[in-house]
C-alpha cells in the first residue's frame, strides 16, 4: 500500500489517517484540543458516520472526507446528481 493509498479496511484506514495526522504534527487529540472538544469524539469519526468530524479531520489532512471515506458519501452523490438530471 503506498503513501496515497486509502484502504477500504477499517483498521487499516484509521492506521493510515494517524499516520498521515502525525506526518503533519497532528493527532486525534491535538484535533481535539483545537476544536474544544474530547479526543474521542473525533476519534469516532473513523469508526462511524460523523460528517462534521470527517471534515475536521479531512481539513488537517488537506483532504475532503469523500477522499476519505467514499462509501460513506456514494449516496450522497448519487442522489444529488439524480437530482441534478431530474431538475
């Protein structure tokens, strides 16, 4: 798996998220600390659907959380472009 691999595992993938956090100086807790907030509410984020969590963590990896997590955003870009095309 290189760098810019994401892998669709979850373990895997929140491996990779607090390794790319730490390449950048970061951590689910220094995220925390920076948002007011207690470490495992953004933890939670990788373990479950939490979109304003996906995009704080997504923000400090200069990412977008559909980057991230696309299976947690296909429904939701299926139905805007259903929406798109229906309009």
């Amino acid at each position: 798996m290189s760098a810019n691999t994401i892998t669709k595992k979850d373990a895997e993938r929140r491996a990779w998220i607090k390794y790319q956090l730490e390449l950048r100086g970061h951590s689910f807790a220094s995220i925390a600390r920076d948002l007011g907030l207690d470490r495992c509410t953004v933890r939670s984020a990788v373990l479950k659907r939490y979109p304003k969590m996906e995009k704080a963590i997504a923000d400090y990896l200069g990412m977008t959380p559909e980057e991230i997590w696309p299976e947690r955003y296909e429904l939701k870009a299926k139905l805007t472009r259903k929406r798109a095309v229906n309009q």
